[in-house]
C-alpha cells in the first residue's frame, strides 16, 4: 500500500520570501504521478503541480516548482516569491500509474502554510 | 467550462435522517470521485465511478453509504441513518479518463446535529 507523508504540519514565510514544503511517500510502484494541492480558507481544492515519476525534469509552474528525488522518495515543493494569497493548506499526493488503475489520488496530512505581511 | 458542481454547499440532518449530496462533473468527464475530509485530516477516497457502474467503492464505509452515477444527470452519495461521526466535508472530482488529473469541486460540508 502507498503512504505520503508531510511532517511539518504548520509553515510561516514573510511575504516575497522562498520557502519549500516536504513529502515524503512510500510506494512499490514505478509509474505513478505525484501531486500538490492547495486548499485556502475557502476549501476549495486547486491543483498547484503535478509531476510524473518518468520523468527527471523537475515540473514548475511560475513561482512554484518540485524537488523530485525517486530514489528517496522525496517531493517537496518550493514557493517562490510567497504572496499573501498562498496562506492554505498544502496536501501532497500520489496516484499509481498503470493500465488498470483507478486514479485514487492518497493524501498526506497536510501542510498549513501561513504567508505574513 | 463550468467546473466541478456541488449541491448543496452546506447540508444539515439530524441522526437518523438522509443524506443526498450532487456532483455534476466538468462537461465532457465521465469518471467520478468521491473523497471525504474529516476535521483536520487530509482527503481519504471514497468510491470512484463511471457512467451506470462502480469501479472502486474500496473505501467505503460497508453500511449506510452508497453512491451511483446514471446515465443522465449528476452523481448521487447518499448517506442513510447519518450519524455524528459523519460530519465531514465531502468532495466530487471527476477526470476525462484515467491517469491524469483529477478536477475537484467546492465540496459539501455535511453537519450531523
């Protein structure tokens, strides 16, 4: 069974700082996606990234952007320029990837990040 | 191309009563997912369905949950006998086909007085 971890359950970055927010999963598979979803105040679920395993390009869109380690098992995601509409959650996820698969996307905990002025 | 639909946004039942929450997918998705969030915990999936059949219902609950999506119009979670231990928030995402990303809605917030 897969399991994704996020062991910082709360971050704090000044607004236009840098800061990054890790994951860590634990899978047999070798084709899979791995996933950043934003949750604000407003619950609403929006896809930040996504990257697949296959692929050794680190995936970035604008200030955000991933540190993929396959090898560790490690998908942080790092935040450039924080704005004080990045104040969320951050769930990071992974989906197994093969013929037959479901598209069960598995959670981690969470991450709540605070961006202050 | 509106999003993921949800209704209601907000749903209050008292125990022993039903629940019936609505998902219209994104125009032109036929796969459906249902995920709830506890308080203060991440998403867990619930049952993943296509147009008429169920294709992964592994994480639901074995009583009392159920979930369909007919041929025409939205999917359909229903919750009988709601207790208080299924106050959550519950999210519909749907997808155009498998492996790719999942569109999530605003999701229901479900209050079991």
């Amino acid at each position: 069974a897969q399991t994704v971890t996020q062991s910082q359950p709360e971050m704090s970055v000044q607004e236009a700082e840098t800061v990054t927010l890790s994951c860590t999963y634990d899978t047999s598979e070798n084709n899979y996606y791995l996933f950043w979803y934003k949750q604000p105040p407003s619950r609403q679920m929006i896809l930040v990234i996504r990257q697949e395993a296959y692929k050794q390009q680190n995936a970035t869109e604008n200030r955000f952007s991933v540190n993929f380690q396959k090898a560790a098992k490690s998908f942080s995601l790092k935040i450039s320029d924080s704005q004080l509409g990045d104040t969320a959650m951050y769930f990071c996820a992974f989906m197994k990837k093969d013929r037959g698969a479901t598209n069960k996307l598995i959670f981690g905990t969470g991450t709540l990040l605070a961006v202050q002025p | 191309n509106a999003g993921v639909m949800q209704n209601p946004r907000h749903l209050v039942r008292r125990r022993g009563q039903e629940a019936r929450l609505r998902c219209s997918p994104m125009k032109g998705h036929s796969h459906v997912y249902w995920y709830r969030q506890l308080p203060e915990e991440g998403l867990k999936f619930m049952v993943y369905l296509q147009k008429e059949n169920i294709i992964d219902e592994s994480g639901m609950p074995k009583e009392r949950f159920s979930a369909e999506f007919p041929k025409e119009g939205p999917s359909i979670l229903r919750i009988q006998q709601v207790v208080r231990g299924d106050s959550a928030a519950y999210f519909c995402a749907s997808s155009p086909g498998t492996g790719g990303v999942l569109f999530f809605g605003p999701g229901t917030r479900l209050t079991v007085l």
